[in-house]
C-alpha cells in the first residue's frame, strides 16, 4: 500500500507567485497521505522554464524527508509524489518513488500497487528491448514499458505529431500486458501529466480541481480524497477503471476509458483499514461505511448476548481505525464506550521491524492502558482485522495483566485467509493466523472467551458496492496470479535477508 498524488496547474499555482506551488501541494498532500506509507517519500516536480526535472526522496516520513529549502528546489507548475509502504523491490533508497527516464520526453512515475508479472516483464525488457534495470521495483519496468508502447515503434512523437490518441493507445497497451492492480501517475516533460488504473479497478484513485479566482484550473490526482479536501480541492469522482486521463501543459482534460471491464475489483480493505476515515472511496465515505460495520457487528454481538454467550459490560476500541465501529457497536448494544488503550503517538514507525520478535515488542511500545477502565471488565473489543494475530494476542494479554475479568473480540472484517498479491503485506497463507483455524480457535489463541467477525455479505452491504475485491478472504483473485506467488516468495526472501 502506498499513496500517490500528481498536481498541475498555471505557472504560478493558485496565484500564491512561488515557482515550486505543485510540488508544495504535493508535500501537503503527502502529509494526509502519510497513514498509506511510512517506509519513504518523494516528489518530482517539472519546469517547463529550465526544461529540467527536479526530484527529492529519501527514507523515512515526509515530514522528515522534506525541509522548507528542499521544496523550495522543486521548480515548476506539475508535480508528482509518492509515500512508500514496501511490498515490492527492497525498503532500501534504491527502490524509492518518483522515477524517472530520459525517454521519450522525459518519463517521471509513481505508482501504488502491484505488478504480478513483474519477471515476465522484466526478462522481456532485457532480452528483446536490450534494457538494464537499475532497480528492483516494479514501477521501473512500467516506465519502460509506457515510455516504448509511447513510441510504438515510431520515431519519437514530436510536439506537432503528439496527441491523446498516443497516450490512449500506450495506455491500452499497458492494460493488456501488464497484470496486477495499480494506480500510475507520470509526468512527461513539457507534456503534461498522465494517470491511469488498472482495468478492476483494484487500487484506488480520485480526481479533483480547484478554480483560481481569474478561472484556470488546478488539478489534483490522488490515492485518497482526504488529500483534495485538506488542500482545498474539490473533489469530482474516482478516475474509472481501465480509464487514462491527461491534462496537459495548457491546461486541457482529456480523459477515455480504454479497457471496460465489467467486473469491477475495488479493494474493499480501502474501507476496513487502510483509507483515512475522512475520505470517499467512489462516493462511499469511509467514515459512515466504519460506522455502519459497527452496527452490523453490534447485531451479531447481541445475538451471542441473547444466547448467554458472551456478557459484555463496555466496547472498547483498539486505536486508531476501528474506533468508529466501537462507537457504533455501543450504540447498537445500549453499552458505554469506554477508551481502555491509548497509543502512543510518538513511537516511530521505524520501531516496528519485519521480524516477529519486534513485531510483539512494538505492540507494548505503542498502546499504554487506563488501568481503571479495564480492571474488573468484561470487555467487547473492537478491532478491524487479525492478519498475524501477534498484535491481537498481545493486546488481549495487555487488557488480562491490567485486570480484565474476560475479553470478546470483534472483527469488522471477515477471516484474512489468502494472501494479497495487488500491494498489501497480506503474507503467505502460512502466516495467515485465520488460514486454517476456525473461530473457535481463534478464539482459544488469542486468549478470547469469542471472536466474532462480520462476513462478505455484511461488507458488500455496508459499502453498498456489490463487485469488490475480497480475494483475501474468498481466495477469488480478479487477475491471474500465477507469477504472482513467485513475485511473494521472492519479497520474502528479501525482507528475511534484510
Ligand atoms: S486481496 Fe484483499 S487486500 Fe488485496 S486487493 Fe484484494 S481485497 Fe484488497
């Protein structure tokens, strides 16, 4: 998971006079982005003056990377940028967005997802386009590949002989070759800014402007919508499945949807945890889709209590994202909520390491407990997943030390069964806690008296989107993934040689 915003605009952005406005927006953006990705960060920015690229990127929060004087450098009125949460390539600088190639144009990327077959790609790109990768991550054989279906075997485009219909024609060749689930901004020297989504739609991506007071037009590409509404943008719609856009240096929208597919795979995990709660996801606000999981929860939670299964007296959230539903799950049992863990919020993320045993440790480092609020509790405990159960055991062990007399758990999401191959660290079915358990023993490894999950049926409806990607639950993947299982393996092995 990652999130990506592209921006561009007049020369001087809004009017504010200062030549690097797109890629201030851009860090802006960023920092409401920063929850889909804390790995690394980068922004590239264009000036159509010098005719020169300008990019700055590095580990760590953008916050961090990101200084006054370093924005400052970023010159031009598009920009494009990128927050790293690593699921491909390796965390090392070498594989951090923006990219960029000298052609055609002068190609610059980010993407957020996945490419499945990422070594088909790559061996094809050395052995027929005689091209060296540099790097190990799969946005660099999507530049490629962009910047040669671009010039489908033609001379270079040239500014009389460039048109939409390239970009669509590239962009139609891109959905046809490369499988997975990925959402792609780039900046073309003194072109403009192109973006497109894969043909299901998996990956997120939405669509926005703002109008200056002497009538041009800002526009705004992003992961999430949170990124428009705290930057000033309005926002318009979700760019469609299969659909390329591209507005270019004077300003003109150019959109076509290249590749309809009827079965549309939005990642319905957008909703449980990885979109901020004050975005839209197509029109679905995340918050109300949060709160009407809790209601759905608080109705099977009340069956258990109408069946003398479990005797709750509060609901307690587990921080951050599930605390919506905890509201609603109280509201629907006529039960207090009550905040019994309080995170930390200045544990790094960099605290949390691959390895297991930093993965336990970092959850006594982040969530410290009201002791007053959990002695002598019988707590109904909300929580939006369990992928590894780690954090989930911990936690529950945290509430029994600090005197809760028994624990419930609720899950505002199905069982996590499958492994996710479209850019979310869902692992091996093997490290799946959920992949060969039943609730029941769930249950018993986590230290619950119950653990009580809403199901597929309870997703679509509260979402109110029928055609969703739940692979990770129903193992009915919307792509072949074949080589995606090699692509998983091979992540493994660099994370445990890391
Ligand atoms: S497999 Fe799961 S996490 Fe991955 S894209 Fe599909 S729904 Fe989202």
């Amino acid at each position: 998971m990652c999130g990506v915003i592209g921006i561009i605009g007049p020369e001087e952005i809004g009017g504010r006079g200062v030549s690097c406005a797109a890629a201030y927006d851009a860090y802006r953006g960023l920092l409401a982005l920063q929850h889909r990705g804390q790995d690394a960060a980068g922004i590239l920015s264009y000036d159509n003056v010098s005719r020169m690229f300008a990019m700055e990127k590095d580990l760590g929060l953008v916050a961090n990377v990101f200084s006054q004087q370093k924005i400052e450098k970023l010159n031009g009125y598009m920009a494009i940028g990128h927050t790293r949460y690593a699921t491909a390539g390796s965390d090392g600088k070498r594989d951090i967005q923006p990219m960029v190639e000298g052609i055609p144009f002068g190609l610059g990327m980010v993407h957020n997802g996945n490419t499945l077959n990422y070594y088909s790609l790559k061996n094809q790109l050395s052995d027929d386009f005689r091209r060296q990768l540099l790097t190990g991550n799969d946005l660099e054989v999507l530049i490629h590949y962009f910047g040669h279906f671009l010039m489908n075997g033609q001379p270079m485009p040239t500014e009389s002989t460039f048109s939409f219909e390239n970009i669509k024609q590239a962009a139609g060749q891109m959905f046809d070759t490369v499988i997975g689930g990925y959402a792609v901004l780039g900046l073309m020297a003194g072109q403009g800014l192109v973006a497109f989504r894969d043909p299901k739609g998996i990956r997120p991506l939405a669509l926005g402007v703002r109008e200056n007071e002497d009538g041009t037009k800002v526009w705004i590409l992003a992961s999430e919508t949170i990124a428009m509404t705290y930057l000033g943008y309005k926002y318009l719609r979700d760019v469609e499945p299969g659909e390329v856009i591209y507005i270019d240096t004077k300003g003109n929208f150019q959109s076509a949807i290249v590749r309809k597919d009827p079965e549309r795979a939005q990642c319905f995990f957008e909703w449980v945890y990885f979109s901020g709660a004050e975005s839209a996801i197509d029109h679905h606000p995340v918050y109300g889709v949060r709160l009407k999981f809790g209601e759905r929860l608080g109705m099977k939670a009340r069956a258990a209590i109408e069946a003398a299964e479990i005797c709750p007296d509060v609901v307690m959230p587990v921080p951050d994202t599930s605390r919506t539903a905890a509201i609603s799950v109280a509201d629907s049992l006529k039960l207090p909520y009550r905040e019994g863990l309080i995170k930390n919020r200045y544990v790094a993320r960099s605290f949390i390491l691959s390895n297991q045993d930093k993965r336990d440790h970092a959850v006594e480092l982040k969530l410290s407990p009201i002791v007053g609020e959990i002695e002598g509790k019988s707590i109904f405990l909300v929580d939006d997943s369990i992928v590894r159960g780690t954090t989930s055991k911990r936690i529950v062990s945290l509430l029994k030390k600090y005197g809760a007399k028994e624990v419930t758990l609720g899950i505002t999401c199905p069982p996590i069964r499958h492994p996710c191959f479209y850019g979310i660290d869902f692992p091996d079915s093997a490290d799946l806690l959920a992949h060969d358990k039943t609730a029941e023993q769930l249950a018993e490894f986590i230290g619950v008296k119950k653990v009580i999950y809403l199901d597929e049926e309870d997703m679509r409806a509260a979402i109110g989107i029928q055609k969703l990607c739940m692979a990770c639950v129903d193992k009915k993947y919307p792509t072949a993934v074949a080589e995606g299982e090699l692509y998983s393996r091979e992540r493994k092995k660099a994370r445990a040689a890391s």
